[in-house]
C-alpha cells in the first residue's frame, strides 16, 4: 500500500454531539432502554473533558488505561463515531440540516436492498448532493510516546482493504475512514480516503487555504445520473455490474491527520434516525416536568461523576413529538455563548454544562436550539 500525507490540522468536535450520536448508535432489532444510554453517557462524560471552547480533547488517560480493556474499546469507539461525523462536515460539508445520514445498523427499509446484510460493513451512510458516502470509525489506545504512527499501520491496512472489497461489491461505493487513537499526550485522528474521481482535484491547495483558516471541502462528484423521485439517491436499475476484482491497496492513502479538538458547543447535529428508537427511549425515559416549544419532555439531568467529583452534568431528554425547525449550527453557537454544550437531532436532545454552573431555563434552550417563529 502506498499512502500520502496531504496535511494536519484541527478537527473540531463538539463534547454534546459526540455523546449524543452514542446515545443514537444501536441497533434496532435490540432492546432499547433509556436507562442503559444514561448509564453510557455518564461513563463517557467522566473520560471524556473539553475544558474550554477549542480546546484539545482529553482523556482521563490514567483511568483509561487502569480500565478493562472493555471499557476502553467502549470509549475510544464512542469517541470514533464523533470524529467521523465531524470529519464527514470538514471533508465534504455534511450539514444534518440539509443531508441524511443513516447507521447501517439502522437502514430504512426501503434501503436495505441495496446493501448486503451480513458480512463486513462500514458504520455510518452520509447523503450528499453528490451521492452516498459510506463512513467508517475505528480507534486504538496508542502505548508509545507519539500519538500518531509515521506510516499506515497493519490493521489500518487490513480494514482498508475490506472496505475496498466492499466497495468493489456495491458498485464502486464512495467511502472513507477515521481511526482515532487515544494515548498519554492526548486524542488524535487519521482520516483515509481512497484515490477516487469522485473528490476534488486541488488537495494540496485546498488545504492549504485550510492552513490559513479557511474551509477544507472535498465535494463528491456524482458519478452517476440518480433518479430525481428517489430523495435517498438509489442507483438505477441500468447501473453497470461491479468490477470482478477489487481496487488495489494502493489506491488506499490517508488524506490528513489532526489532533481531535473539541468545544463547548456542537459542530452540528448528529445522526438522523428512524423514530422507533427514539419512541423507546421517550417510553422508558422519567418523567420531567418541563416543556420545549410546547412539547412535553422526558429524562434527566446525570452528573458524570463515575471516576470522581464530576465536571460535567449531562441531559439526555427525549421529546414527545418532532420540535419545530432548528437554527442553524453557527447561529446556535453564537446564541449559545459558551454556556453549553447542547445538541438538538429530531426528538432526541443532548445537554452538557459545567457542574458548577446551574442548568439552563427551558427557554434559554428554546432560544438557542430553535429558529424564531
């Protein structure tokens, strides 16, 4: 395998966010309970800090490592899942407003067809103007002093070539992967790309402009003419047959690297789901006296308090029915100011504030979650 290092940089990823797309990563043939998702958000909020806005992410690495190495995979896997969504929005744009995403554990039905049941799969399907994108998060703990490796390593190699495989199954399917690594100097991320027509041809000058504080975006260009009825971009029937064999493993290089920087507030919203799943989590999640736009609103406030005196204190609140339109990222961070960390996905709601600071009124959060009617 050949690879190219295009560039580094910093990846923002909102602490809110990235608890909140744990709490949407299940499968929907499992039973679904809110109190194990509160359980699991407490955990990864006691690992996990942003201690300020733009600050790096950390990681409590003493508790980390003294812990099973269950509890370890559990974290770095949690965290991977935010670094993809976050990267999915520096490399392509991805904005939860405007585009789908899908688990592939969790595919409508009306997609499943498409796509293989079994066997080796990415976790993640990004809708984009330009077609699909599959995303793939993986992560290790990293024992030596540099967090990130100098060249590609075996079991990066290895997945690689499985998801090349899988494309090579799927019609060419666009893809990329994030491998996050977690060690005593902090939390980092390599992102791969495949060498693909679909992506835009300036990379070196695209990120350098990124250098000097402007946007990194590699669009995906389509391929192939998609069915203008069909709102998920399903290939045609006519769709030329998979090539017999699969792209080579040199086709496979990594596009940038960065260490993984997270803020008090959320990059944008996560995972759009069907609404089974959040239906169970409203069903078994308490009571709560309190309303968002009118809506009734069920859950609580947990303190991350699982190695110590907690930083944080987290809300995972589900809303009886859909909210009424949501504000734009940037306008949410602006309106915000720092004073949490909150994501809004469809019913689902993800709140982060400093235990020190008393929770946010109902209607601050309306304010900064919600356009103005």
């Amino acid at each position: 395998m050949t690879a190219t290092q295009v560039g580094r940089g910093d990846l923002q990823v909102g602490l809110a966010r990235l608890i909140h797309i744990n709490a949407l990563a299940c499968d929907l043939n499992r039973v679904v309970d809110y109190r194990t998702k509160q359980l699991e958000v407490r955990l990864l909020a006691s690992y996990l800090d942003a201690p300020s806005a733009c600050a790096p992410l950390q990681v409590d690495h003493q508790a980390f490592v003294a812990s099973s190495r269950h509890i370890r995979s559990f974290v770095t896997e949690s965290s991977g899942l935010g670094m993809l969504t976050a990267a999915s929005e520096a490399l392509f744009a991805w904005d939860n407003t405007a585009h789908a995403l899908h688990s592939f554990d969790a595919l409508p039905g009306r997609m499943l067809t498409g796509y293989q049941d079994g066997g080796v799969r990415p976790d993640l399907l990004f809708h984009l103007p330009g077609g699909r994108v599959a995303g793939e998060a993986r992560g290790r703990h990293r024992r030596p002093k540099t967090l990130l490796p100098k060249q590609p390593l075996a079991e990066q190699k290895s997945r690689l070539q499985e998801l090349a495989l899988w494309s090579a199954s799927h019609g060419d399917h666009a893809y990329f992967m994030s491998w996050v690594w977690i060690g005593r100097s902090g939390v980092a991320v390599d992102i791969f790309l495949p060498q693909d027509e679909r992506w835009d041809d300036a990379l070196d000058a695209r990120w350098k402009r990124q250098s000097e504080g402007s946007q990194w975006r590699f669009p995906v260009r389509d391929r192939r003419r998609r069915p203008p009825e069909d709102p998920f971009g399903q290939m045609p029937a006519d769709e030329p047959e998979p090539p017999a064999t699969p792209p080579t493993s040199d086709a496979l290089q990594p596009m940038m690297r960065v260490p993984a920087a997270a803020r008090t507030q959320p990059t944008a919203d996560p995972l759009s789901r069907t609404g089974r799943m959040v239906q169970r989590l409203y069903d078994t999640a308490p009571e709560l006296d309190a309303e968002l736009a009118d809506i009734p609103v069920r859950g609580t406030w947990v303190p991350a308090d699982a190695l110590g005196p907690a930083q944080y204190e987290v809300l995972l609140a589900v809303l009886a029915e859909q909210p009424p339109p949501q504000a734009g990222v940037r306008e949410r961070l602006a309106r915000a100011e720092g004073r949490f960390d909150a994501c809004l996905d469809g019913r689902l709601l993800t709140v982060v504030r400093s235990a020190a600071q008393p929770p946010p009124a109902w209607q601050d959060l309306e304010q900064v979650l919600l356009r103005p009617a």
